[in-house]
C-alpha cells in the first residue's frame, strides 16, 4: 500500500510555503551552486548570500577557520551587488520552481530602502532584512541592537516592499 505523504505546508501570513525548510542566508550561495548536490525544487524556499546595492568585496582572507568546536567566520558581505545580482543570479534560479528570499545588507536606512524598492518588482517571494551582521564595520549589527533604529528600519521597507519581509535580528548570545 502506498503511505500518503504528510501534509508538509507552512503559511506564513499570506505566503504558502510547500515546507519549512529554508536555507541560512550566506551558506547556500545563490542556490544554482548546490543544484548537483540537492533537488532544489525539494526546499520550502531558498534565502540567498546578503544583496548590497553596490558590490562588496568582502574582507580579506583568512574569512573561514576551522574550530574544535565547529568555525568561525568573517566573509564581510562579499556579492556582486543587486543589479548583477538581477541580471545573472536569479534569472538561473527561476529554472526551478523553488521560492527565492532576498537577504538585503545596507550602511544605512537609505541603502536599505532602495534595495526594497529594487527588488519590489522582481520576481522573488520575499525580502529578509539582515540586520545582525556582525562582521563588518557599518551596517549589519549596528541597526539589529537598536530598537528604534529597528522600527524605523522595517517601516521603511514595508513602504518600499509589497513582498512578505523577514527582519533578521541579531539575538546576544547566539553564535552568529
Ligand atoms: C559563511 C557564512 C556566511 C553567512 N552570510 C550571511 C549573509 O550573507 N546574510 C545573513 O543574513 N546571514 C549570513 N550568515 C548567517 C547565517 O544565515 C545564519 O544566521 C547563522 O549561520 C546562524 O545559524 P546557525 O547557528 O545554524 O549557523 C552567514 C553564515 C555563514 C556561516
């Protein structure tokens, strides 16, 4: 006899995911690099490494030890920046059927806005805010301990952004 499939779905306000399952921004690349490894079509979205408007370099190597305890790292936000990022990365994620999240770094209230609006039009399911970087020197974590900074932070891009919006907050003691 054939065993019925459970029911795997998660709602998350209006958006219908097929499975909880999500990837951590920063460790799946932009997805397509783990197509060999993974049936993409299989996750409930993919979130992918942090967007800045203008490309990031990243900070100088070494960005990754190993640990007895696991690793540590300190990539610095290393991406192409968003328009590259529209133009090459995602047109290759939409030959899969997967949600894709856009995980959005800014300095500042501005540049988080206008990564908002950017990617308002595109075809993407959701916007995660990564405020809890805290890695580089502006940016990321400076906006994730501030309360105020933080609700400044999420109206502005609800205004900018029609999409569902995750804030990705820096929580104290955990091993980010
Ligand atoms: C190599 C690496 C790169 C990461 N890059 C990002 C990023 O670009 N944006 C982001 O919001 N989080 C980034 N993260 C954080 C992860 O998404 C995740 O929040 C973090 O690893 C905590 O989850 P864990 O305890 O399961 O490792 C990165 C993490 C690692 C290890």
């Amino acid at each position: 006899m054939a065993m019925s499939r459970p029911d795997l779905t998660v709602a998350v306000g209006d958006w219908q995911l097929a499975n909880p399952v999500m990837t951590a921004s920063g460790t799946f690349g932009y997805g397509v690099e783990y197509a060999d490894f993974v049936d993409l079509n299989s996750l409930g979205a993919i979130v992918v490494k942090g967007v800045s408007l203008l490309p990031r370099p990243g900070n100088p190597p070494p960005r990754i030890v190993e640990t007895a305890c696991g690793m540590l790292n300190a990539i610095g936000l290393e991406n192409p920046g968003v328009e590259k990022f529209i133009a090459e990365k995602l047109p290759q994620l939409r030959d899969y059927s997967c949600p894709v999240v856009v995980n959005i770094l800014g300095e500042s209230m501005e540049e988080y806005c206008a990564l908002a609006e950017r990617l308002d039009g595109e075809n993407i399911a959701a916007i995660e805010v990564n405020i809890s970087c805290p890695n580089v020197k502006k940016g990321g974590v400076a906006f994730g301990t501030d309360a105020k900074m933080i609700r400044e932070l999420t109206r502005c891009v609800r205004e900018k952004c029609h999409k569902p919006v995750i804030i990705k907050q820096y929580h104290p003691g955990h091993g980010h």
